[in-house]
C-alpha cells in the first residue's frame, strides 16, 4: 500500500548512470584519444583487447559510482536502511525496537483447598504440547481455602510467533509444584512483536517531530502509541468528551487488542512525559464491524495454459484485500478493491455475491466472516 515516502521524488546521485552508458562513455572517450594523437579512426571490434579492457575498467568505475550512489542515500530517510537507519534514527533520540514477549494469565489449580497459603515462585513455567513456554513474571500465591490463582505470564522467547495461543492451550507443567493438579491459560497469548522493521522504524521516525508537541495533538499521541509495540498497526485518537482522549488500537494482521494489552498501553501513555497534564486518557480496542467474502470468478479460454497459476494468483488476491480491508480504523468495507485485486491477477470476470459497499464508523475496524472463493471455469474471451 501506498505510504508518505512513495510521493517523495526519487533522486540519484549519478544521474541515473548506467553500466552500459559507462561502458559507451569510456568507448567513446577512448577512440576520441585515439584519433587526437593518431589521426586515425579506431573500430573495437567485439573481440579487441582494447575493448575488453575498457569494459572491465567501465565495470569497476561503475561499481565506485554505484556505491557513491547508495552512501548518499544512506544518507536519506527515504533509503536509509539496517544500521544506517538506526544512526539516522539516533539524530531523534530513537532507537529501534527489540520485540516484545507475548502475555497471558495461567491459572494454577489444587487438588483441594489447603489451610496454609500455596507459593507460585517467580519464573514457573507453563507450555503447550508444541513446546512454547510461558514463566510466571512474579512470586504469587493461591490463598487459604481457595483452589486457584489466577497468575500473569510471559513467553521465555520474544516475538510475534508466541500470539495466537488460545486458552487452555498452555496446559503442561513444566516446572513441577506441589499440590498443583492442572494448569491453563484463561486468556489468549497476545502482545508479542519481532524486533521493528526498517519501513515501520522508518515511519515512526518521520512521525517523530509530533512527540514535541506539548499541546497533546492527534499525531504525537498516535507517535507515542506507536512507539509503545510494534505489533501495533494502526492508530485512532479519539476525544469522546471535552479533556478526555480514548486511543484505539488495531495489531496487526487485524488482531484486537486485549484488555492485558490495552492495560499496558494505558499505562505507558498516562506518563507525565507524553500525556498533557489535563488530559483524561483511555485505551480501546475498535468495534468490530464484520463481512463476509462470498465471489465467483471465471478465467478467458485464451489464458487456460495458465489456469492454475491465476487460480493461485486468485486465491493470493483475496487474501490480500483480507489483510487490506481488516488492516485500519475506520476503513470502509469496500468490494471495489476486491474487484480490482481480482482482475488484476488474470481473472477474466469476477461476481461478487459479498461483501457490498458499508461505511463503517470512524472508531470501528472490519472484520471478516466466512470466506467462499468459487472457481467458475474457462469462459470465452
């Protein structure tokens, strides 16, 4: 998708030079010489060793122009690029982030109710029958005469791959306590992230100046939101009442957030460094608003050679336009894009059956349904 860097010009510091217009500068340079000192036209023919060796040296000059080219950009925001990114980033203050550890709450239940008070230690750790381990973040406890405790949790591995984990997934003990029967996680694993892209370091860095604004303006909360993970995806900055500003979120791949989530984001924004003094701040997950996908599409008699590869061209194009339509606050449901997508990866024709054209509300984000993808067939051209 199209962001603020595609309308910035693309620029070059060699003029666009290329191998072969080197190759035809030193040529062309060479025979001039020639005929300076000599009076005499020289033809290189293909196979001249004089040929063959300006065009090695063309090579060579052409890499030193190439690289200059590249280290200007580097020099660039819209270029910039792994550890070239980070040191731009480093005029701002900013630093790229290391991921975050995915989160849920393990319940630990006993066998029977106990008269002394049970202890959880510190780093207890929980799985799932793949092997992804949880530990307890802190030292909790399971009261006189209760069964359980209900305990937070963080994955021993930092990333986005540790979302997703339903409850009641996390249901081994790994680290063996006494009088605890079971264990399970009563909450989705969620808040997990890799460590920042270059394109989501890149705009957060162009969205930087924002967070000088004392003022509490839409772009320096969303600025700070961002920063808060990067398994964040889009912002909306809301103010429902008069002082009061409500944050909604959407992670990516159209995840919501949970109230764990949203917890820890409240609190990271409520510090006296990025919240104005009289603002109220809230944290939300947006509404949901859903649709289904239901489409036919037939494919031109003339391109049937390449039916299954259209077909698979298809099937990639609704996923795009999935992932597109539930990516951001407020988008409205738009089967138009659907349509474009489809065609655009060979089908000849497309029937739409859902979903239709719905505006949505600004504070709500699409969500999809159930999905039928219908092959028509080969229909004449």
């Amino acid at each position: 998708m199209a962001n603020v860097f595609d309308n910035i010009p693309e620029v070059s510091f060699i003029g666009d030079l290329t191998l072969a217009q080197e190759q035809a500068l030193e040529i062309a340079d060479f025979q001039a010489r020639y005929k300076e000192l000599t009076g005499k036209t020289l033809v290189l023919s293909d196979a001249s060793p004089w040929r063959l060796l300006i065009m090695g040296n063309a090579a060579r000059t052409y890499q030193l122009a190439a690289w200059t080219d590249y280290q200007g950009k580097m020099n660039m925001l819209k270029y910039a690029e792994g550890d070239y990114l980070d040191n731009y980033a480093a005029r701002l203050g900013l630093t790229r982030s290391s991921g975050s550890y995915a989160t849920c709450t393990v319940r630990f239940t006993l066998s029977a109710a106990r008269t002394s008070a049970t202890g959880i230690p510190a780093g207890t750790r929980v799985s799932n029958a793949a092997g992804l381990y949880f530990a307890t973040d802190d030292y909790a406890e399971i009261p006189i005469g209760s069964l359980y405790a209900d305990v937070s949790c963080s994955c021993t591995e930092m990333g986005a791959g540790a979302n997703g984990q339903e409850a009641g997934e996390l249901d081994t003990l790994v680290d063996l306590l006494p009088y605890i029967t079971s264990v399970s996680n009563v909450t989705a694993t969620t808040g997990g992230s890799d460590v920042e892209t270059d394109d989501d370091l890149r705009m957060r860095i162009y969205s930087a100046r924002a967070a000088y604004n004392t003022a509490g303006s839409k772009a320096a909360y969303k600025y700070w939101a961002l920063s808060y993970a990067t398994s964040i995806q889009d912002v909306l900055v809301y103010r429902p009442s008069a002082g009061t500003v409500r944050v909604y979120v959407l992670l990516k791949d159209g995840e919501l957030p949970d109230s764990e989530f949203l917890s820890g984001l409240l609190e990271y924004l409520d510090e006296d460094a990025k919240r104005p003094f009289t603002d109220s701040v809230e944290t939300s997950a947006p509404d949901q608003s859903s649709f289904d996908v239901s489409l036919t599409y037939y494919i031109n008699r003339s391109d049937k050679a390449s039916a299954a590869a259209i077909q698979a061209a298809v099937a990639q194009a609704v996923a795009d336009y999935v992932s597109w339509q539930t990516g951001a606050i407020g988008r409205d449901i738009n089967p138009s894009y659907l349509t474009h997508l489809v065609m655009a990866a060979g089908a000849k024709r497309v029937v739409i059956t859902s979903p239709s054209y719905t505006a949505i509300a600004d504070t709500a984000v699409p969500v999809l349904g159930n999905q039928t993808v219908t092959y028509g067939g080969i229909e004449d051209d």
